[in-house]
C-alpha cells in the first residue's frame, strides 16, 4: 500500500480475521428414536401358566437431535521485519462449542430405563498464540531462534444438570474435585475446640494432634429463591462431608511454549528444542501411594520420617498411624502438585564433510552428527516425570550419498 511505503523497517505485513463452523457427528445410532425391545415377557393367568412375549420402548425419542457446532473464530496478523531478519505472527482465538451431547437422568416415573442424549451443554475455549523467529548471518556464522507461546482459558458455560463434581459450570472440564486443608491440629486444645463445634465424616473418634484440619465450605442443599432445591449451600454447616469437596485445580495447561535455537560455522552446525507446559495441576497418586500409611503390609515412603510428631510439629505431613483412622490421605490439595515443566527436548551438533574431503572418498556427501533426547526436565512436580517417564536417549551417527 501506498503509505506502508516510508516504513522501510517492514518487509511484510498481513492482517487477518476469520469465522467458521463445524460439526462433530459423533452419536450412537438411532438415538434420536425409541427403539423397541422385545426382552420382556409377562404371564397370562393364575400360576404363571402361560408366558407370552413382550415389548417396550427402552428409549427417550429426542427428535430434534443434532450434532454439536463449533464455532471459531480469529483475528491476527503476520509481520516480518528488519530485512527478513525478523518474523512475528500473533493471534487471538475462540472457540465455542455448542450443543454438545450430554446424558440427561431422567426419573423413575417417566417408564424410560434408559436415558437420553440430548444437546444441552455449551464449551468455551479462547487464548492468544504468538511465534516469533530470527534469523541473520554473520560472515561464516549463521544464527536463528524461534518461539511460540500459547495461552488456553478452558470454561463450562451450560450443563444440563451443573453439579458439581469434576465439570462443572464456570469451571474448566474435568478439574480436580476434593477438599481443602486448613493446617495441622497442633495440640489436643485445638482438637477439642474443633469438636465442639465440628463434625468430620472421618473417624472423629480418632481425631489427634498430628491430624488435617479439613475446611467446611458448604452445607446441605436449600430451597432459592425460584423454589429449587440447589445441591448444597454456601457457607459452613458445621459439617465435613462429601459436600465440601471443591476447585482444588485445572487438569487443561494455561499456556504452552516452546524455543528452538540454532547456529552453524564451516560446517559445524548445532540446535537446541525446548518444550514446556504451565498453569496446570495433576494429583500425585504414587506420593500418596507411599505416604497415606492407609495400606496393609505396604511400604511407605522416606518423606513420612519427617511426620507430625510433639517434637517435629510439621505442618505439612501428619502423624503416621497404621490405615490412618482420621482419613488423612482422602483426596485433597495435599496430594495436589504443579505439574508445569520445561523440558529440552532434543539437543544436536553435526558436522558436514568439506567437498575436497568428499572428492578424495568418493562420496557425494556425509555428515556426522550426536543427538541427545530428553536430557533434562524443569519442574515442580515431585515424582518420576510430569508427563509420565521418558526415556533419555543419545545417538551417534552419520549421514552418506555414494
């Protein structure tokens, strides 16, 4: 365009926007109609004498059944500068999926054994994306990098029935559901003002110094102001029970990243990949493994040797009695971990053969290169790899044309 033309810093620019719909047809057969089953059977007569087959409809009809819709859309832009030394694309996203099938528990009463798929529940997904690259040479030596970093805000918007539990309304899809901890009972005084006024699910016979504070955070369910009954109440009852279960974190990685470097001199050449997830939790099931102290005939690990005892008031690791009496290892935020990590993901020096080289072997062209995987992760997380175990490999090799 005419009045780009002074911006001599810019080789290119592109701006851009976008919106479209797909559908996902993914539904079992014939869910839009009863189908009918002929299983049944039923008795003519005294005595059961004569049986006589039967039939039903097992099925809900839903016949406004359709695929779920997604909508996307997007605005960017792609730039490249400095002498195309300098590329950059940012974009924002989002994604609304719409219609989804969800199960609908339909009562007893209505006859249906079976319940329905209905398109009830809504999804939304939305985030920035951004990659940059640089690439320049210095005489012999030739350098380049290049990132990307990407952002995902993950949210429920509509469920059939928003319970909660795992997926829940304003909420991302399956978070971790459990309870929360409030501390460590640090001596028998706390414990006895706990339960004047407390009531826990676990063995409240039981309850000691060295023993998790669990929090109340909601209570039995109540009528609102249109007549239905919620399925608990906010605020403490009084009462740790299953409704006390809570957010305790996001199983969807807030943001992923990435970086590639890279350099060559006179026929050496050498690359760098690191990867990395953030903003995300996952439970340590393996840690709670070994410390829970609730299996019979088990081991436990190390880290309890420095439990909750009168004379190492721990605040972090309870006391260690045999198939714990006070449920300290149900599922909570004890167990609950960063699991974000930054992870280089290959490493790789080559060199390639000169050409006066070649002429004397006879080779059209070789190279000889050793490439490391996964040599190392950067992370939080506190048992073997955030990502389950990856090997580490390193490979020496080379490359010929005759």
């Amino acid at each position: 365009e005419p009045f780009m033309q002074s911006m001599t810093w810019l080789d290119d620019l592109k701006i851009r926007a976008s919106w479209g719909q797909t559908g996902n047809q993914y539904v079992d057969e014939f869910t839009y109609i009863s189908l009918v089953n002929f299983n049944p059977s039923y008795s003519l007569g005294p005595g059961n004498a004569n049986i006589a087959p039967g039939a039903y409809l097992s099925d809900f009809p839903v016949e406004d059944l359709s695929w779920e819709t997604v909508s996307s859309s997007a605005v960017g832009f792609d730039a490249i500068f400095l002498n195309n030394k300098i590329n950059l694309t940012a974009e924002y996203y989002y994604r609304f999926t719409d219609d989804i099938l969800q199960t609908a528990n339909l009562t007893l009463s209505t006859g249906v054994p079976n319940d329905p798929r209905i398109n009830l529940a809504q999804v939304s997904n939305q985030g920035i994306e951004l990659v940059i690259g640089y690439n320049d040479r210095f005489g012999d030596l030739g350098i380049s990098f290049n990132s990307n970093f990407t952002t995902t805000r993950n949210r429920v918007e509509k469920l059939y029935v928003n319970q909660p539990g795992g997926t829940e309304e304003g909420f991302p899809i399956n978070y971790i559901f459990g309870y929360k901890t409030d501390g460590i009972f640090q001596t028998q005084a706390e414990v006895d003002e706990y339960k004047a006024t407390m009531q826990d699910n676990g063995n409240m016979a039981q309850l000691a110094p060295g023993d998790f504070r669990f929090m109340d955070l909601y209570g039995s369910p109540e009528e609102n102001a249109t007549g239905k009954e919620e399925f608990r109440s906010v605020g403490p009852d009084g009462l740790v029970s299953n409704l006390d279960r809570t957010f305790l974190g996001n199983r969807i990685p807030g943001h992923f990243y990435g970086f590639t470097a890279g350099a060559d001199y006179k026929g050496f050449d050498f690359s760098v990949t690191f990867r990395g997830i953030g903003d995300v939790q996952k439970v340590n099931w393996e840690r709670q493994r070994g410390e829970d102290m609730a299996g019979s005939g088990r081991n436990q690990w190390v880290s309890i040797r420095n439990r909750w005892t009168p004379e190492n008031p721990s605040e972090t690791m309870p006391r260690a009695v045999f198939r714990d009496p006070s449920d300290n290892s149900r599922l909570s935020n004890r167990w609950v971990e960063n699991a974000g990590f930054m992870r280089m993901d290959n490493l790789q020096l080559g060199y390639t053969l000169p050409a006066s080289l070649l002429d004397r072997i006879s080779l059209g062209s070789g190279r000889l290169f050793i490439t490391a995987q996964n040599l190392f992760v950067l992370t939080p997380w506190t048992g073997l790899d955030p990502e389950n175990i990856i090997p580490t490999t390193i490979k020496l090799g080379t490359n010929l044309s005759f």
